[in-house]
C-alpha cells in the first residue's frame, strides 16, 4: 500500500476513535453543581481534550498496528472485504 493510504486509513481510525473516547468519564457541568452562565447543564465541566487526544493516538496506532498485521501476514485481504472469488 502507498503511505497516503496507510495515512488516511490511521486518519479515518483516530477519528472514530477520538469519537468512542470522548464520552468516557466526562462530568457535566450540573453533576459538579457548578453551571457556567451562558451554556446548557449537560456540557462538560472538565473536558481533558488533550488527555483524551492522547489516549486516542494511543488506542487507534494499536488498533492500526493490528489491523496491518492481519493485512501483512494475509489474514484479510481485498477478496474478503469485497466478497470477490478469489483469484
């Protein structure tokens, strides 16, 4: 594969990545009993972006290391995910 594949398939993995993360351990602002005036009672009160950024790059680079392997070694290729005959 090119990198500029390899680069978008870890592109597309971080970010849905990032999106199954981001909900984790988050308090609201009303479960703190602190609400900001001006915003809802349900944002957050600490966000940690960029704790959560991190742990996103860390959790999506072993999931893309994973899914390489399986690429590599022939585990699953194009015919699998396509239901191709093979060849």
């Amino acid at each position: 594969m090119q990198i500029s594949t390899l680069l978008a398939i870890y592109f597309v993995m971080w970010w849905i990545t990032l999106f199954t993360i981001l909900p984790i351990r988050v308090r609201t602002q009303e479960e703190a009993g602190e609400v900001v005036p001006g915003t809802t009672a349900s944002a957050p009160a600490q966000p940690m972006l960029l704790k959560k950024m991190l742990w996103t790059t860390l959790v999506s680079a072993v999931l893309f290391a994973i899914a390489s392997a399986i690429h590599v070694l022939g585990g699953i290729g194009m015919e699998d995910i396509l239901f191709l005959p093979k060849r």
